[in-house]
C-alpha cells in the first residue's frame, strides 16, 4: 500500500526502495520461486516504467509473468497486466514487432481464457491503440 502511495505522490526513489526491501524479503522468507516474489517483481516493473527505466521493466515483467502463470496460472489477470507492462515497455523503445507478437499472444489468452475484467480489458484497449491494432 506505501508503495502505491509513494508512487502516487511521485516518490518513485522511495516506491523503489521499499519494493526492493519487500523484494529481498520475500525471498529470504518465501524463496526465489515464490507468489510474494512475483508479486514484487510486478510491482518493480510498474516503478521502472514510471521511471522510464524501459529494459529493467522488461525483466522485471518477465520474473513477474514466470511466478504468476505457476502459482495463478493463465486464467488469472496478474500474467496479463504482467504481459502488458512488458508490451508498454517495449513499445516505448521501439520493438514494435516484439510487442505486437506479445500483444497476438496475450491478447488470446484474455479472450480465451479470462473471465470478463472491465479494468484487463480497458488496458489491453489502449495498448491495442499504442500498436495501431
């Protein structure tokens, strides 16, 4: 929760830091390949986005997307707003092609595999905008 209100308040130096030391917590208490690891990996990604730190978001994304589809599965929206991250970040430094295949694939699964999430499917309409989709 202070983590969001800092980046609100556009702390990001404070979100950063507090993410990291939850980060480095859930892994000493969880382990690497835990949902509380996943979930900080997430959150990191937004941080770095806002930072407009593009390549440690992608990563950040990825850890993120790899802990949700384990411990959440496909089925769950936190893989998508993962995958989402990754595609804004990736677009933003020019990968089109890249995000454009992310986006065929996420874009399906949500389709296929998601209940109706009016939030999922209001950022998937803007990144569909940011591709020219």
């Amino acid at each position: 929760m202070y983590t969001q209100l800092a980046v609100y308040a556009g702390k990001l130096a404070e979100a950063e830091r507090a993410v990291l030391e939850a980060h480095d917590l859930a892994v000493r208490r969880q382990g690497v390949d835990s949902l509380p690891v996943a979930k900080t990996n997430y959150l990191k990604m937004g941080i770095m986005l806002k930072e407009k730190k593009f390549p440690e978001a992608i990563e950040s994304a990825r850890a993120a997307y790899a802990g949700f589809i384990k411990f959440e599965g496909e089925s769950h929206p936190e893989p998508l707003l993962a995958q989402g991250g990754e595609i804004d970040a990736l677009t933003r430094l020019g990968r089109m092609d890249e995000a454009r295949a992310l986006f065929a694939k996420a874009d399906a699964v949500r389709r296929e595999k998601l209940a109706k999430n009016e939030y999922i499917e209001e950022y998937y309409g803007e990144l569909r905008q940011k591709l020219g989709n």
